[in-house]
C-alpha cells in the first residue's frame, strides 16, 4: 500500500482478454488508457509528468479498470509471471509468494484461467490445470473470484489480494503443497460400521478432515501422494486441518469408528439443506455420543467451532443459578416490565411486552428478558461463569470429543455486559455443539462431555463438571422447559413430541443484521440437540422445526 506507481514497460505484446480466456494480444491492440486501467489515471500520470500536481482517482472503479486489472492479473499469473501478477494486487509480497508457490510447491502445470462476467468488482474465473509430481499427474479444474478495489494512496485499480483468490479453500497465510501426505488417510465409520463419505454427508467434510489429523498417523493407514491446503497460523488458530484438494495415488486409510447415527446425520443432512446458514447436532443425553452433525455451508464447521452469542437460550443456565440462589422459583411471582435499566443500559423485551404479577414459569416460558436483567445486581461478576463451568462443563476449553471444537465461552464481566450475559449477550459465545450439551446436562442431571469418537479408540480423558444441579433446582429446571415446549415459545416446533420433553428458544440480536440469529435447544426422551439459523428471525420459527424433526425420530 502506497508504494510509488511502478512504470510499465511497453511491449510486443500485453495482455487482453477474448472471449473470457486470457490471451496475448498485439500492443496496438491495447491503447494506454486500457494497460493503465482508465483515462482518469492517465490524465493523472500526465499531468504529474508535466510536473502539474497529481490528481488521485477517487469514486466507483469503471466496468474498464475492473476488465482490464483483472485482466493484467490472470494473464501474469497464467503465464507463469507470478511477479507481475503480484504487482497489480494490494499485497504483492504476500501474493507473490502464493503464487509462485503454486508452481514450486503445489506442482500445478498448464494452467488455463478463464474469466467470467463482472459483477460490481468482483471478477469470477474458472481455473483448469495439471498438477504433476514425480510422474503422477491428475487434472484439477475449480471455481474462483477475484474483487477489484481503487487503491486509496494512489487511486490505481488493484486486486483485493487473499490467498483465497487463488483456491477458495485458502486462508490467509495458507499454502499449496503436493507431495505425499503427512497424515495418512482414515476410513470413518458411523456406529454401524458403514463408511462415512462428504458425497452421502455433505456436512462431514470438515470433521473427516479433523478425524485424519486426528486419528490419521495411528489408525494403521499409509500415506498417499496429494495436492493439499497446508494450514498456516491464522487458520490454526480457528483450529482449522489441512485439506486434501487432489489425489495422485491413494494412501491405504486406516480405520476409525465414530457415534454417528446414519439415519439422523441424513435427517440433518435434508433439514439444514432446507435453511441457509443453518447448523445442528443431536446428542445422546445419558452418555455424551454425538449421533448428528450438519451444516448448510460446508466450508466452516459452525455447529462445532462457532462462536456465536446465543440469545435466550442461555437462560437455561442462567435459570438454574437464580434458582439456586433463591432468586427466582418456577411458581413465584417475578416481575417482567416492559424494560429495566442496568448499568447505564436500557433493556426491552420483544416488542416490549410485560408480563404483571406473573410467575418466573410464565416469564421463562414467554422469553421475558427483563426477569433476568431485574436479578444482575443481586449477583456478583463471576456467578454465570462458575455456573457454566461447574455445572455445565462449558468455558474450560478443555472438551476432547475427537475433532476440533469451540466450548463455549462465558467471560467474567462487569455492569451492563454482565446482564447481557444472563440473556445470551454480551460477551457469551456458544455454538450448536455447547447448546445440545446444556440441554442433555438437564434431562441426565448431569454434564456428559459430547464425543465423536470413543475415549475407549486413544484412551484419551473426558471433561467433567465440578458439582451437579440439586434434584429441586434440577426438577425446576425441567419444569421450565418443559412449560415452554407445551405453552410457550417452543410451543408450535414441539408440538406432539411429549411428555418426557423439554425447549427453550432463542434470538441474538447481531450488529449489522436485519434478522436475529435464531436458536433452539430441547430434549425429548435421551436425544438432545441444538440449532442456530444464522440472521434467520426468532428461533422457534427457524431452529425450531429443524430441531423439533430429529427429537421426533427416537427418543
């Protein structure tokens, strides 16, 4: 960024595009307002030369800075110029070093890059190449884009450089390698012995990915020789495993045997496909075995490494710290105005409604968020955190159930942030995964850490919680939840599913979003699972069914 404009040399011949292939073309065939990306910068260029002041570019790029940039840039690259392509980006180091590498590392040859109709900046492109290592060759053909930006320090149309211009499954910091693998492949069994495969399951390729990295050097497997993603600190740090993009000769995978119920991960599998940005998991109550995990986007595992603010929701934790501090009992009488104040912050309920002389049953069941905020100065700053943590097992990260995950995140706060959090706001994050759990700790009475693969497979240890609800905090709980499956909120999504049942819904409001994020978490006999749909609306409406169609098959 704000490097002085290098000059370009004029030559024989400069790229263009025809037809949407980059192609070289004769230099009279492109004029100079076209090789420099428009007549506003040219004039710029000139009359800096005549030693006039530079004017700098400024406002929308034209339909000819965007064609023509992102022209420069696919030609350089498929010429093998990585320099050159580098040099029309907004990172030129970092973008000259990915793609030399994509020849040096990842051993990609003939490559054929064809340009799509512009939208906006934003320039798709088909890649074609070879990889070849060692006399094995394979074709690989993907989909990508590309954003064209104006530059600010100089007004000059530039490529928005991130390693996922050049594969969308790069990260920033990422690399392309191909060689034989490090890890090698497993099988991944669902708790029949049938093979779990992203073709049947969409929704499994992250956590086949996370079982190789996992499970791939002690399963009894060989090595093959791949094209792959190799995971640089960014992505580690969002525990993201490295990816296989190609393979040139298959390794021998060896073996390993998950809890995944096939019936219910296809359940899933059909639900989310229904719902965009939607994700769910199912567990088993009594004894933590996740039975189903899916997501309506394949790239990011939100229903397992999400971090998400988890709206009402997290009342179910929140309840059971009110109750046990005799704040609040299921048939007391508790208030829920229309808002309260708390430490400067002014809270509502939706649509401000108010419940009068009504009990915490009612309020619970309604999602009254003034009922909890009422209680944030009779607690001190730490009391939602300890109760995550010694009661549900959450926040200690310190969860082992066979692949990465996020679990959960309850944060110390203060003043307004700390009420925030009574109601899923604030600092709290959770994801899917934490919320299933929450609902399983209170139909079994007690937290069962969830896990993908038995303990039994690395005899690795379990997370534990501390202590456990008593039976009348405990039986209060249910209540609560149950009321709200059979009265209130929950009340449409859990229709027929009773008696041994339990729900709460859930909105996080998120900045930037028209729609809340919605939840849903509930119990039905020992299946336990949670929902988001993200920017979804209000979670009985949206997470709701989703959840409600898998508690319906067994229990």
């Amino acid at each position: 960024m704000g490097k002085r404009r290098r000059v370009v040399e004029r030559r024989k011949t400069s790229p263009a595009v025809v037809g949407g292939v980059i192609a070289a073309v004769g230099a009279a065939g492109i004029g100079a307002y076209a090789l420099y990306g428009g007549g506003a910068e040219a004039e710029g260029r000139t009359a800096s030369a005549a030693g006039v002041h530079k004017k700098v570019p400024t406002g929308p790029l034209t339909a000819l800075e965007v064609s023509t940039t992102a022209g420069r840039f696919l030609s350089a690259w498929q010429q093998g110029r990585p320099a050159e392509a580098a040099a029309t980006t907004s990172d030129s180091a970092a973008a000259t070093a990915l793609l030399a590498g994509y020849t040096k590392d990842a051993h990609l040859k003939d490559v054929s890059l064809t340009k799509g109709t512009p939208s906006a900046g934003k320039v798709p492109f088909t890649v074609r190449a070879t990889v070849s290592y060692k006399g094995l060759t394979k074709a690989l053909t993907y989909d990508s884009a590309l954003t064209v930006v104006r530059r600010a320090a100089d007004g000059r149309p530039v490529v928005d450089w991130h390693a996922a211009v050049v594969h969308p499954d790069l990260r920033d910091g990422d690399t392309l390698v191909t060689g034989e693998s490090g890890t090698p492949p497993v099988r991944a069994l669902d708790r029949d012995g049938r093979e779990l495969t992203a073709a049947a399951y969409p929704s499994l390729g992250t956590v086949l990915d996370g079982l190789r990295a996992k499970y791939g050097k002690t399963a009894g497997g060989r090595a093959g020789v791949e094209l792959r993603v190799v995971r640089g600190a960014e992505a580690k740090k969002a525990e993201l495993s490295d990816k296989t993009l190609a393979e040139l000769s298959k390794g021998t995978p060896g073996t390993v045997r998950t809890t995944l119920n096939p019936a219910l991960q296809a359940a899933a599998e059909r639900q989310v496909a229904k719902r965009d940005r939607s994700s769910v998991v199912v567990l088993r109550p009594s004894t933590g075995e996740i039975l189903a995990v899916a997501n309506a986007g394949h790239g990011f595992n939100t229903a397992f490494q999400g971090s998400l603010a988890p709206g009402s929701t997290m009342k179910v934790i929140t309840s059971s710290l009110l109750i046990e501090k005799k704040l609040a009992s299921a048939d007391k009488k508790h208030p829920c105005p229309k808002t309260f104040t708390y430490g400067g912050w002014k809270f509502h309920n939706d649509d401000d409604f108010e419940i009068e002389n009504g009990s915490f049953r009612a309020s619970f069941a309604r999602s009254c968020n003034t009922a909890f905020i009422s209680q944030a100065g009779k607690l001190r700053n730490d009391d939602l955190t300890r109760q995550a943590q010694q009661v549900f097992g959450l926040s200690m990260d310190n969860w082992s159930i066979g692949v990465p995950t996020f679990d959960g995140s309850v944060p110390v706060q203060s003043a307004a942030q700390m009420a925030a959090s009574l109601i899923g706001q604030g600092g709290v994050r959770m994801n899917p995964l934490n919320m299933a759990s929450v609902a399983a700790t209170v139909k079994s009475g007690t937290f069962h850490q969830p896990y993908l693969v038995s303990p039994s497979t690395d005899h690795r240890e379990l997370a534990t919680a501390s202590r456990k609800l008593s039976a009348d905090t405990l039986s209060q709980l249910r209540e609560l939840m149950r009321y709200t499956a059979t009265s209130g909120t929950a009340a449409e999504a859990m229709s027929g599913l009773g008696p041994d049942y339990g729900a709460k819904t859930g909105s996080a409001e998120v900045d930037g979003q028209k729609k809340p994020n919605g939840w849903f978490t509930a119990y039905r006999g020992d299946l336990a699972a949670a929902g988001v749909v993200q920017a979804g609306g209000h979670g009985g409406d949206t997470a709701g069914p989703i959840v409600a169609s898998l508690l319906k098959m067994g229990g």
